[in-house]
C-alpha cells in the first residue's frame, strides 16, 4: 500500500496541472449544484 501512495505522489507531481484542471471544476460545479439546491429546500 505504501508503494501505491508513493507511485501516486510521484505520479501527481509529473503530470501537469492541465490534467487535473478539468475534474477539478467539474468537481466544484457539482458541489455548488447540491449546495445551492439543498438551501433552496431548507427554505
């Protein structure tokens, strides 16, 4: 297991910060999604 991590940092470190940027704003337009969506409910 400890093998994985390491492969997976030094594999987060090689790749380029492009590669990530997509599932990083795909990530944050859901939570605002759900977030917006469970206010309106409160309400």
């Amino acid at each position: 297991m400890n093998e994985f991590v390491q492969g997976f940092i030094k594999g987060a470190r090689e790749t380029p910060k492009g590669y990530f940027a997509p599932a990083i704003a795909l990530w944050r337009l859901l939570v605002e999604v759900t977030e917006s969506l469970t206010k309106e409910q409160v309400r």
